[in-house]
C-alpha cells in the first residue's frame, strides 16, 4: 500500500516553506518531486539550494529514481482513455485519448480542432463502460471560441443531459500568455477535488504566436512554450488525465521540398507533446484525422464528419 505524504514530512520543508509551496499550487510531495528547480525558484521565491534540496529530498521520499519496465508497465495499466465520440480516430489512437499524455490536435482554422475539444468535454463525463472516465473536464479558452450551445447539442446526442454536463466543464478564459500559464498552475488545485480527468488548452501557441512574433523573438517564445508544455505533462503524469491542446499551422514559404505547411512551434511542441493528430478539410462536413510521430502506433488517417451532433464517423453521414 503506498503511504499517503504530506508536504512537511519531505526534510527540509517547514510549515512556512510548505505554506509557499501551497500558495505557490504545489499542493503535494508528488507535484513538488517533478517541478524543476529554476521554477521552484521563480513561483516559491525560494533559494536555488533550498530548491534543489527540497525536490531530491521529495524524490528520495517518493523512491523515485530509477524503476524497472515492470513497474513503468503496471503505472501504464492504469492509463484511461477518453472517446472522441468516433470509432475512426479511436481507431487511430488505439482506444481514444490517453491520460497520463498530451495529445495535439493540429490544423488549418475551421478543420475541426475545437469541435473536437468540445467533443471531449462531453465524452470525458461518460462512465468507462461508455467510452469515459466518468470525470469532469477543465477548458482554457485562449481564443474565446468555447461554445456551451455546442456542448448541449453533443449532451443530446448522447442521451446526457445538458445542463448537467456543462456544470461539470469547469471554464476560463485566457487574455494572454502569462495569464494562460498561471490558470494551467492553478488547474492543478482544481484537478482532485474535481474529479477532473481531460485539460484541453484551445489553443496553446496563438497568444505565444502573437506578443512574440518575428525571428527575433523565437528564443525566448520557444523557451516559454517549452515551459508551458512541462507543465502540462507534469499534470497529466501525476493527475492520471488526459491533456488537449490545439496548435496551428503555419506555411514556410521557403520550402522548396515536400508540404510547405507544417505545425506552429517547431520541435518544442513535436517533443513535447505525446501524440499528434493533424486534422484537414476535406469535402462539406467532412474532415481527414492523420496521427503523425506517435512513439508506438503507425502513421494512418481516417475519415470523420462534423454536425450539429458533434463529431461522428463517416458512414453516420450517409
Ligand atoms: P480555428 O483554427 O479557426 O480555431 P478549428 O480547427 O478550431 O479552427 P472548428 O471550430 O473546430 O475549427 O471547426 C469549425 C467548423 O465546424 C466549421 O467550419 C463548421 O464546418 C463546423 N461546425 C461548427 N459548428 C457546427 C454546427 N453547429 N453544425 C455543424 N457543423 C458545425
Ligand atoms: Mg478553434
């Protein structure tokens, strides 16, 4: 049986050290055993060396150093997964969106990425039996593109009723970069009492893209968005709940091989998020699901369709 910690029993953190670690949203020995040092640092305004003791002290607690494929096996048994409310991107994914991951949802505007997000914040709520995790979902809007009306319409379609489900999608808004990083830290308190199993960040690159535009600006903009992606993975290991996000595409003109479109943010977000899935239009409602740099399933794409049911799979549509 593991033995539940509190933040005090790691040595070195005091009740005033544990005090601005909580202020700070590291509210476990779990959350402060994988937060890096430098942002220990920053969000707890604590000194480098005390940072670094607390965190290897949190480790040693935790046993965490090195573990076997066995035990990494039996923690990926309790992986969950969330239905994408189609058999076809399921599919795709083996069983639908993993916990304990990130999944990218990338794409030109009106391809679908959103919708799908939405899709999720439903299907989240269904019991496992159902394709769910019988759990709530949190939203961070950064493109003011969240629509209940959409939520109800997806509710009816499975039989759920809607206000029910829209009072379990706990929602903000965020007006700019540092402010979309600062609701991801605070999400993290809301996660457990919550029952919270699916983030979804819609999108996570247009604020970044824009207070930080030009070459120039790259490094600093990487290094942020980098930050940023931590965050959630962190969230999403220790939480056990899947993460969303959407990110863009951008056209680099001087391409003189192969697709000139590629992803926005470079190989930050090809590292740093688990499982990619590029969305494009294809005739009407109908959209192509390609799952690209997954580490264990093939490269392949299907068909779905988007309606005013939400998302459902082709043959539905004929
Ligand atoms: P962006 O990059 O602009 O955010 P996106 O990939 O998030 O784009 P979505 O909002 O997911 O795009 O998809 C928009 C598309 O969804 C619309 O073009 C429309 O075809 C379809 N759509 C939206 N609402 C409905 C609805 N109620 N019924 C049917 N289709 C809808
Ligand atoms: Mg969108």
């Amino acid at each position: 049986m593991a033995v539940k910690h509190e933040l005090e029993d790691v040595e070195g953190v005091g009740p005033a050290t544990a005090e601005k670690l909580r202020e700070a949203g590291i509210t476990s020995v779990e959350a402060l055993a994988v937060t890096p040092t430098r942002t220990l640092t920053e969000i707890a305004e604590l000194t480098e060396e005390k940072a670094s003791v607390i965190t290897q002290n949190a480790r040693a607690l935790l046993n965490i150093r090195f573990t076997t494929a066995k035990d990494v096996l039996s923690k990926r048994a309790n992986i969950g997964f969330v239905t994408t409310g189609t058999k076809a991107i399921d599919n795709l994914l083996g069983r639908g969106i993993e916990t304990q991951a990130i999944t990218e949802l990338i794409g030109e505007y009106g391809s679908g990425k959103t919708q799908i997000c939405h899709e999720l914040c439903v299907t989240v709520q269904l019991p496992v039996e159902q394709g769910g995790l019988g759990a709530r979902a949190l939203f961070i809007d950064t493109e003011g593109t969240f629509r209940p009306e959409r939520i109800m319409n997806i509710a009816k379609n499975f039989g759920l009723d809607p206000d029910t489900i829209l009072g379990n999608i706990i929602y903000a808004r965020a007006y700019n970069s540092d402010h979309q990083m600062l609701l991801a830290d605070e999400a993290a308190n809301l996660v457990v009492p919550n029952n919270v199993r699916l983030l979804v960040v819609d999108s996570v690159i247009t604020h970044l893209r824009s207070e930080y535009p030009g070459r120039e600006a790259l490094a600093p903009r990487q290094q942020k968005l980098n930050k940023h992606l931590h965050q959630l993975l962190r969230m999403s290991d220790i939480y056990n709940m899947a993460v969303v996000v959407t990110n863009q595409i951008q056209s680099t003109p001087d391409t003189f091989f192969g697709n000139p479109n590629k992803p926005a943010g470079g190989n930050i977000l090809a590292h740093g998020t688990t499982y990619r899935i590029w969305l494009r239009k294809s005739k009407e409602s109908r959209r192509i699901a390609r799952i690209i740099d997954s580490p264990m399933h093939p490269e392949s794409e299907c068909l779905f369709a988007i309606t005013t049911d939400g998302i459902i799979d082709v043959e539905e549509t004929k």
